[in-house]
C-alpha cells in the first residue's frame, strides 16, 4: 500500500498525533535562518504567540483553554468527584501570628479565628480516608489552592497521603500555591469565571469557613446555583455558626420575602469537622 503524504504523522498503533505535528512545526519554524521576515512577529505560528495570544479579540480562545486545559488534566487522572473548601486566606495556623491584621482587632479574630485552620485541616482528612476507598476517584479535596484555610485543607489531604487539588488564581497578593497541593493537580486561572466552574462541576459537597469578600463571592455562587437548581442539590456547610450568623441575616431574607422560607434549608451550620463530616455521610445514604 502506498504511503500517505500524512503517514509519517501516525504513532506505530495507528492513532494520530496532532501534538507531534504541532511541536514538530514548531521545532522547524525556530530553525530557519535569521532574516526581517522571520524574524518579525506575524512569522510566528499564532499558537506559539503568546502576544497574538493576549490580544482583546482572543479571549474567547483564553476562556476555552483555562476551561480545557484543567478538565483534560482532571479526567486523565480519574477525578470523578470532589470536596470543596472555601474558607479565608488570612486565618492562621495555630501559633502563627496573624500576617494579614492591620490592627490588633483584627489580630486578636485572625489568631483566635486559627481553630478553624485545625478544623478545615481534619475534615479535609476525614474526606480523603474515604476517598482512598475509591482509589481517590471520588470525594477529592479542591481548595483554591493559597494560603489560610486552603493550605489546611491541602495540608489534611497529604497527612493521608491523598491527592488534593489546588485552582490558585493570578491576584496581587495570594496568589501562590501552598506546598501541600499536589504538584500535578495544582493549576492557575486568569478568570475567575471558568475557576468557579471547576470548583462546581465535580462537587459533591462544599465547606465553607469563615473568609472575605472572595468566599462569600464562592459561597453566594453556590447557594445561587442550588436554589435555581443549576446545581444538584448536595451538602452545602458552613463552618462556624456564630460567624455566619454575624454577618448574614440568612432568616431576615425569608422573612422580607426575597428568598423563600425553606431556601434557609439549603445551608447546614457546623463548627467541628466531625459534624460536617456526618452531614455528608448522612446526605449520600439518603441520596444514593
């Protein structure tokens, strides 16, 4: 049989390789000779231009692969489910001073708020024992990946030598990874549009503890997509009670009219890991 002119592009069991061909005209690309013309920006291969790549028009193709490039990583290792945590990047570990206070107010919340750091850190350890069970498949730790309540959530999944996932976002400050996010599971975001719906689209549950404007942000979107149905209804915590209770008026809403009585349903308060923990068991006999 005569050859294809395409021929050379297949692997030896048949399947094409469009990567190769890419990385293979790109290799010849940067071998040409040096000349104005080569040389010149509209030479580059659009797909290796990372200005062409930043322009306004191309945010269509950037939303598409900060959507792709997660999903395709995230399904070849199998994740099937997740465990959300949310929770505020300033609360310190127990016996760490409170870096982000500008006051002593603030210092004295921050480092007492650090008990929450204990308890994100064990629930995310009670849900990766049951993940082992499915070969952590299922009931993954997502965090967003910094510092605060994310690292202990991160942290607890590597006390059992469990996989967690971190969706770290570009920001002036923050932005850095923790060191307990698995290093093939760690993964930056310009939008956080598309960062969202990665924290959603495996979740089976989410926990959410005492933060700033960004968790309300999260937690507000969840509760939104459940109330509308956008989302399957799953266990949706709050870690500590008297927290969330100070700052949102969750009953207030129902009684004004704004939001319907049993929507207030839809949120479970906790202040212990174990307690989450038994919402989530509870939840899934019930649900399954």
């Amino acid at each position: 049989m005569a050859k294809t002119k395409n021929s050379r592009l297949r692997r030896k069991d048949g399947v094409w390789d469009p990567l190769k061909t890419s990385a293979t005209d790109k290799h010849r690309a940067e071998a040409v000779p040096k000349t104005p013309q080569t040389l010149s920006p509209a030479y580059r291969l659009a797909y290796a231009d990372e200005d062409f790549l930043c322009r306004e028009e191309l945010r269509p193709i950037r939303l598409q692969l900060e959507l792709m490039k997660p999903e395709m990583l995230l399904t070849e290792r199998g994740i099937k489910s997740t465990v959300v945590m949310f929770g505020g990047a300033r609360i310190p570990a127990p016996g760490q001073s409170a870096w982000a206070a500008r006051n002593e107010t603030q210092r004295a919340n921050l480092e007492a708020a650090s008990v929450y750091y204990d308890e994100a850190r064990k629930f995310a350890r009670l849900c990766s024992k049951y993940s082992a069970g499915f070969d952590f498949h299922e009931y993954v730790v997502v965090t967003g990946g910094g510092p605060g309540v994310m690292e202990a959530g991160n942290r607890g999944a590597a006390d059992e030598g469990a996989p967690s996932i971190g969706l770290n976002i570009v920001l002036p400050h923050e932005q850095a990874p923790n060191v307990y996010v698995t290093p093939e599971l760690s993964f930056n975001f310009h939008y956080f549009a598309i960062r969202k719906m990665h924290f959603m689209v495996r979740a089976k549950a989410i926990a959410v503890f005492p933060g700033g404007f960004g968790t309300l942000d999260e937690f507000f979107e969840c509760l939104t997509l459940i109330q509308t149905g956008r989302m399957e209804k799953m266990p949706l915590i709050l870690f500590g009670e008297k927290f969330w209770r100070s700052i949102v008026n969750f009953e207030a809403l129902a009684e004004f009219g704004t939001i319907a009585p049993d929507d207030v349903d839809l949120i479970s308060f906790v202040d212990t890991a174990d307690a989450a923990w038994k919402i989530i068991q509870d939840f899934y006999e019930h649900h399954e």
